[in-house]
C-alpha cells in the first residue's frame, strides 16, 4: 500500500490531487518533496523559451515548456494538466510585451507561484497595422543581441532561485552569450549575400520586424500578429502587389499557422513558396529547429536561399 501511494504521488499528478482532496493522510508537501527530489522546476510559456533557460540552468534546475512543439502559442488554451503541472513548479517564465494573451488569468488561477517576464525593460519595436497597431511586436528573441537581455534576465531569476548555483549560471550565461553573438556574426554575413534591391521579407506574421531592423530587411506580412490571424482580400490583394512591383523571388510562412492563404499569394504574384520558418515553437529533436541557435540557421538558410534565386529559378 505504501509502495502504490509512493508509485502514485511520484506518477500521477491528478491522482495526487484527487488524493489529497479525498482526505488522504499525506500531507501535501510530501508530493512535492517526492516529485521535485530537490532540484526546482521551472515552466516557461514555450519551447523557445525552455531551450534558453536550459542553457542558462544546465543540470541545476528541471525546465519544461507549457505549450508544446507546434502549438499556436499567442492565444493557446491552457489545460487542466497545465494547470496542475504549473501549480507545482518554482518559477514560471513568460515572454511578456502582449505575446501570451492567456498567461495573465493562467498565473493569477496558480495564486504563489512567482513569475518572471523576459521582455521587461527592453525597448520594444511597434506593431504598425490595424487591430494591433502601437502595441509592442512580442518577438523580441528573434534577434540575437536582443535575446541576450533575455539570458540575463533568466540569469537574474536562476540566482535568485537557487543562490548556490550562481558561479554555474554565471558562466553558462556568458558561454550562450558568446554563441549568441557568434550568431549575430553568421547572421550578418549570410543576409549580406541578398541583393540590396531583394532584402524584402514576406511572411506570414509580422514576427521578424527586430530581425529585419538588425539585418537591413524590409518587412511585409499577412496579417501583423497571430492573436488576429486573418486572412482577408484586401490584405492578400496588397500583398500580392507589393511582392509583383518588388519582383520579390519567394515569400514564406511560419510553423505554427496555416500556410494555405501565403501559397495562394505566391501563386498569384508569381513568386515561389520558399518554405517554413520556425518563429513561436522550436521543431522536435530531429527537424530543422531544435534549439533557438538551429531555429536561426535554418530561417536565414531559407531567407538566402529564396532571396538569391533569379528569374525563372525554381
Ligand atoms: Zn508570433
């Protein structure tokens, strides 16, 4: 009977609140004790997030990401299996600047658990476009140098969390820092291959405006932020002109929403489909995107690739 007690609190979450809400005689700091073994656990709002906490936190602390690989991340619906996993851990990390629509009432229902956001105390870049317009653009990670605010802010809170482990989150910082800067290099040299009259980039979201300012791209979108993802004519119709006056060579859409309408413009314009990007959630272990660093690579990859082709390549 111990055994199965013990078998459940480690095992099963909703069985150990039903356990405890039925008047079992363990008191509730047992689970916790049972299910952490000492290191803390820290949810983040999405798996781009848990991929840079984990590079900061190394084997100190346990990270895990709410949303899953692929999930539309700016107006997900939390489970009660988030719920109760959240209830559970030391620390939640959000990105913050209006991305998470669903993260205020999410933290408030989990009453102690402390929260830190990435993106306080940066200068945002603005959403230009209806519904949204003047409201800070969330997708600040999609600059290298400006995901180095987000290190340390995760820094910050890690130390803050787990005193002893500050010399080893100190130095995994600077470590991921130095890749990140390394990165800004690689981005840097690649982009610099377009042409300067073919630097406009088409996507979906408007997720790529902090890229675009550190690289010399234009943008243009769909539709500004996914929280609206609409597609209507009068948005394709502009679109499609601006890709044919531009002679744009391909345009792209994200991972995490439909493609459909972006390859209808494509059709319509004359410009090719030129792929995928990971932007809101990492890819699986074994697909394009399964770190920020990987996510980067293979955006750029697609953005040279598309940007370079000459008329009539396929
Ligand atoms: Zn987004």
């Amino acid at each position: 009977m111990i055994f199965l007690k013990k078998f459940l609190l480690k095992f099963s979450p909703i069985l150990v609140v039903g356990i405890i809400s039925f008047g079992c005689e363990f008191p509730r700091n047992v689970s916790i004790n049972v299910s952490q073994k000492q290191k803390p656990i820290v949810l983040t709002t999405f798996t781009v997030l848990a991929d840079m906490a984990r590079n900061v936190a190394g084997q100190r602390i346990t990270i895990n990401s709410i949303t899953k690989q692929g999930a539309e991340i700016h107006g997900y619906k939390p489970t009660p299996s988030d719920l109760v996993r959240a209830s559970r851990a030391d620390l939640i990390v959000e990105n913050g600047f209006g991305l998470e629509l669903w993260a205020k009432e999410f933290v408030l229902s989990l009453g102690d658990v402390p929260t830190v956001v990435l993106s306080k105390g940066i200068k945002p870049l603005l959403i230009e476009g209806d519904l949204y317009s003047g409201k800070p653009n969330p997708h600040v990670w999609m600059s290298p140098l400006r995901a180095m605010q987000y290190v340390d802010r995760l820094t910050e809170a890690f130390i803050k969390l787990d005193p002893e482990g500050k010399d080893v989150f100190t130095s995994n910082s600077l470590v991921y820092k130095a890749k990140l800067k390394a990165l800004d290099d690689e981005l840097n040299s690649s982009l610099s291959l377009i042409p300067k009259e073919k630097r406009v980039l088409v996507t979906c979201e408007g997720a790529f405006s902090y890229l675009a300012s550190d690289y010399g791209l234009e943008e243009a979108y769909l539709w500004p932020v996914n929280a609206e993802s609409q597609v209507t004519p009068k948005r394709m119709v502009n679109l499609i002109n601006k890709i044919k006056t531009n002679k744009i060579p391909a345009i792209f859409c994200e991972s995490t929403v439909s493609s459909k309408a972006q390859r209808e413009v494509a059709k319509s314009s004359g410009s090719k489909f030129g792929g995928v990007f990971y932007v809101d959630s990492l890819s699986g272990p074994y697909g394009p995107a399964p770190t920020l660093l990987e996510l980067q690579r293979h955006n750029v990859r697609l953005i040279v690739n598309g940007l370079t082709l000459k008329e009539g390549e396929n």
